[in-house]
C-alpha cells in the first residue's frame, strides 16, 4: 500500500494514523471516478475559462501570469486583495503581459476581507479562482470557492493549525464529488529533473532511504515598516511572514516545499515529531523564531530532519541530501540540478545519476496540468498530498514551539486555532496577537506553550 495516495479520515479525535491515512480511501476515491464517469462537471459554458486573482502580491501576480499563459483561451476577469495598491499594482503588471487577456472593470476590482467572496460571485461556474493570500485565509476561501463550483489553484501554504487543515481536507473532498478540478502550489512536484531524481531513488538507485534533511538557511526576514494611516490588522497582514498565526510560522511557509519533497522520497507521513526553536539574534518587534529544527520519524524507524534558518552571516543552504543504504542524493527546491551518488562521498567519480532532459519552468507545468484537466475534464485534486505536507510542516512548528514529542494522531486532533473566528474579521478587528506597552508581541515559549 502506498500511504501518498490515502486520503486523509476526518473522523472525531483519537483518530489512529492508519485510519487518518486510510478510512476516507474508498469513499473519495470512489467519489472521484463516480463524478469522472456519471457526470462533465462544472465547465465553463464559453471555450474561454475565466479566471479571478484573490491576493494579489508578487506570487499572486505570477500565479495569474501562468494561468494566462496556458494553452486556451483564458481571461482574467475579477481581482481581490484587502490592499488597494497591491491591487493596482498587480493589474498594472498584468495588463502590460497579457493585455488581451485581462478585463477587469473596476467593478470587478474588490477591496477588503470580503472581496475573495465578490469575485468568486462575479464568476459562472466551471470557472478558475487562484488563491495567493496569506495561508490563514486559505481554508476559508477554499471552502467558498469549491461551494460556488470553481476549479481552484491555491498557492502554498493551505493552512496554519490542525483544524485548518481539516477544512481544506473536507473541502478537498467536496470538490472530489462535485468533480472540480484542485492545484497546489508545491510546484516542486511537477520539476521534471526532480521527479527523474526521485525515481530513481524509488527505483533504487541509492538503497532505501534512511535519513532525509530539508533545509533553508538563509539571511534574516525583513519586516516592512509600519506605515502612519496603517491599523494593527492591516500591518500585520501587510507583513504576514513575520506573524505565526498568518503564515504559520517559518518551517510551514518558507520550508515546505522541501519537507514535502523528502516525504515524497520517502513514499511516506512521519508519525511523530520533536524538535527545537528559538530567537536568538532576531530584535525585530514581530513573532518570527529565527531558527527552528524538528526530527521526525517514520514507521519504519528512519527519519527526516527539517532545519530552518534565517540569520545574517551564517551558512547557507537551500535544499534536500537524502542517504540512502547504497548512496546519497541532493535535491529538492533550490537545487536546479539534482545528481545522486554511489556511496556518500559526493565526488565525481562517484556520480550515478543526473538529469539530461530538456529545461522545465515548474510554476508553468503546474498551471498547465491544471487547465489541461479542466478543458479534458480529466481527474485532478491536490488537495489530499499537499494538505499532508503541510500538516507535516504545522506538526513540526507545534513541536517545536511547545518543546514536546507529538504524534501525528496528536497533532491532527489539536482544536487550537491561531485565529480563533478568521471568518468572520472586518478590517476594524482586533488580530489575535497584539504588541504590550513596550511593542513587543507575543512569542511561543517552548515548555510552557500549549499546542493541544
């Protein structure tokens, strides 16, 4: 049995990690080829797939260019972001690209919370909703979009606690049955000269895997400066990176592509995790550890490591090095080039595979993947793989943050939520950490923060 391709049980807590891996097989899978057979689904009435852009920052504006670039007619048709600017900006940007493609009247340019809701509304269904926000919101707009029956592509990270998880499961589920199509933004997964490496370690090449180490270390995270007519919500989601509650936390949105990638070498889900973390040189008045490590083990006994680190003047390293019986191997997000040895000597007279094929623009791939399913009305739902490994990474911030060995049964049933009532915020809300008298804002404390 392959444990990548169970579908993930939402039963009540205490739920086993096999059932959490296995009960909802049947029924999902079952859902799927059902609505693949009985029924086209929601296609777009017109051969031109409409598109509408909710969170329109740099990965945003990049996620509708590549949907714009795929093969098909296509037409952006609605933008939302709660910040104005960023939404001019971004339709500037695009405009210039792909002029053509891009109608959206000021009437379908929406500002604020709400705005995700607006523009969905303004699409038919069978329509294309990209979601790039901060991961927080990633659960709700989720769960609207597949309610209005849009195909979706949601950038990473999918959500920031356990019970967010949850809800991207359940509505990865739905959209199973109503037969829409999913993307994620684990663009990784769809690099060609990685998906060779990690064949031919599946295949052998290097023994079975016995450790795997996912890795970003790099300079510190900036944070904006706080500008005079800003409220507290809009600074913070303004600087969402550097707030646990809205990216949850550096090892889930900067070091997730890479824990997925070793999770996908292992052809498994870890069952439970410990690790460290901390601030040690960081000043800067927000909630950022400036260093996290967590070690997790699989059922199998072996383990995987993910280290994270954003400091000035230290080393650096962007990627995976997987060890196996026979070799080892080093690839993953920040490796173009991945290559595997005999033994672990990474030397060239030890060198067994690199890739030779053509160039691949991962970002592209995965939005061509995803119109090509929706016009060919072809299967395709992320949902379940990338919800897993984000959880992988969330599991490995509670850990961390809590100081405190957790199992995956543990940590899926955790009901603390980082932003307790998201849905329902106005821009006047009050977010969940706010700074003391001295600006300071609340920070995890190992041995004393709850995470169950």
């Amino acid at each position: 049995m392959n444990p990548l391709s169970q579908p993930d049980s939402l039963t009540p807590p205490r739920t086993s990690r096999r059932a959490f891996l296995q009960q909802s097989t049947q029924a999902v899978a079952g859902a799927t080829l059902a609505s693949a057979l009985a029924r086209p689904g929601y296609t777009a009435e017109a051969n031109t797939l409409k598109i509408a852009l909710i969170g329109c920052g740099g990965r945003g504006t990049g996620a509708a260019a590549q949907a714009l670039s795929t093969q098909g007619p296509t037409q952006l048709w609605a933008m939302a972001d709660v910040f104005e600017n960023r939404l001019r900006g971004s339709l500037a940007q695009l405009r210039q690209r792909h002029a053509a493609q891009v109608a959206v009247p000021p009437e379908r340019q929406f500002i604020g919370l709400d705005g995700y809701r607006k523009a969905i509304d303004s699409l038919e269904k069978g329509s294309v909703v990209l979601l790039a926000t901060a991961p927080a919101f990633r659960p709700i707009h989720l769960e609207y979009a597949v309610s209005k029956g849009m195909h979706v592509f949601m950038e990473k990270s999918f959500a920031v606690d356990a019970p967010g998880i949850r809800r991207v499961l359940q509505a990865g589920q739905a959209a199973a049955q109503k037969n829409l199509k999913i993307a994620s933004g684990l663009m990784s997964r769809h690099y060609k000269p990685l998906e060779e490496a990690v064949q031919q370690i599946h295949d052998g090449l290097i023994g079975d895997v016995i450790t795997a180490w996912a890795y970003r270390m790099h300079g510190p995270v900036g944070l904006g400066a706080r500008q005079p007519d800003a409220n507290e919500l809009g600074y913070q989601i303004a600087n969402y990176s550097c707030y646990t509650w809205l990216n949850g936390s550096f090892i889930v949105d900067w070091l997730i592509h890479n824990i997925d990638v070793c999770c996908w070498v292992k052809n498994d889900w870890p069952v439970s995790v410990q690790g460290m973390g901390g601030r040690q040189v960081r000043t800067n008045a927000d909630q950022l550890f400036d260093h996290y490590f967590a070690e997790y083990t699989f059922a199998d006994g072996t383990r995987m490591a993910a280290q994270g680190r954003h400091m000035g003047n230290c080393w650096g390293f962007f990627g995976d090095v997987i060890h196996g019986a026979k070799g080892c191997a080093v690839l993953g997000e920040g490796i173009p080039k991945p290559r595997l040895w005999k033994g672990h000597r990474q030397t060239s007279e030890n060198l067994a595979w690199q890739y030779g094929g053509p160039e691949c623009d991962q970002y592209q791939v995965e939005h061509d993947l995803l119109f090509a399913a929706i016009r060919n009305d072809q299967p395709y739902n992320e949902t379940e793989r990338s919800a897993k490994s984000c959880f992988t990474a969330i599991m490995g911030r509670m850990a961390c943050e809590s100081g405190q060995t957790l199992t995956w049964e543990e940590a899926i049933d955790s009901n603390i939520e980082l932003a307790p009532g998201l849905d329902n915020y106005a821009w006047d809300s009050k977010p969940p950490v706010t700074p003391d008298d001295q600006g300071r804002y609340p920070i995890a404390m190992p041995g004393q923060t709850r995470v169950l």
